[in-house]
C-alpha cells in the first residue's frame, strides 16, 4: 500500500489535507488526525524530492561527463529544444490563422453597427455608413499610399475620387 493514503490521488491528497488544516475536518477526530498526518508527510516527501532534485542538478553541472546519463540527458534536452521549436511554429502558426480569420471576418463589417455586408457593397446595408474599403489604396495621381478616408493626397495634394 502507498506511503500516503491520498499520495496517489494527487490533488484529492491535496484537497483531503486542505481541509484539514483549515478546520473543515477537526484535528481532534481519527479522520482529522489521519488526513493532517498525511498532508505532513506529503507536504514533507514534496520537500525532500524538490532538495534532491536541487543536489542534483549542483552535482551535475560540477561534472557532467562523471554521470553515465550525461549522453541520455542531452539526447533529452536536444529533443526537448526540437519540441519547444515546433510549439512555437505551432503558436505562430495558429495566430497567423486567428489573425486571417478575424481579418476575413472584419471584411465588409460595418464599423458603426456591426452588420456583416457582402462583398463589393460601399456602404451598409444595416445603417448606411460608409465602408472603409479592404486593402491599402493609392493615390491616382503619383501612386502614393494613402490612409482610409482620405479626400487629398499628402504627397501632390491631387484629390481622390470617393
């Protein structure tokens, strides 16, 4: 049987010791004492694996070519590194998505009132706002970029059809 009656439990072993210790269960009952006692002595064996674990990643980095796990531990940390890269391009990968979809879904979408237009309307079919066209737009008479709702062009002054 395990040392601790809800160590294999985990966060029931947790809970159980919780209450406990916040007096939900009295301490001066055999179940109170028992689930005290446990949540010590899980409280303590958590204590004593995090130390250890501590002494031995000091007495590793002292020498690493002394341990026979050297070669198996850095196989990990290189497959570890691989699996960090693909979460990652995995990450960006989702945001590029998310990003596309919200930007497809704000295509047409009137900004006054939210109503989603069809393609090609210039101005809502809800509230008859006018829609800002997608994509940047140029000026027609010396190409420069221009900034949605703008009636001149900065760099020619030259003024731009609706």
């Amino acid at each position: 049987m395990a040392d601790n009656l809800f160590g294999g439990l985990g966060a029931l072993g947790d809970l159980m010791g919780g209450l406990a210790k916040s007096g939900l269960v009295s301490k001066d009952t055999p179940e109170g004492r028992l689930l005290a006692a446990q949540s010590d002595l899980s409280d303590l064996q958590k204590q004593e694996s995090e130390l250890l674990l501590e002494i031995g990643r000091k007495a590793y980095a002292q020498n690493p070519s002394a341990w026979p796990e050297d070669s198996k531990l850095q196989l990990i940390q290189q497959n570890k590194a691989a699996a960090e890269a693909a979460l990652s391009e995995a990450q960006q990968g989702q945001e590029q998505a998310q990003a596309a979809k919200a930007a497809e879904d704000a295509l047409g979408r009137c900004s006054a009132c939210g109503f989603k237009n069809p393609q090609g309307v210039s101005f809502c079919q809800e509230c008859g706002t006018p829609l800002v066209a997608a994509g940047p737009r140029y000026c027609s008479s010396c190409g420069a970029e221009l900034a949605a709702g703008t009636r001149f062009c900065g760099g020619c002054g030259a003024r731009q059809g609706e």
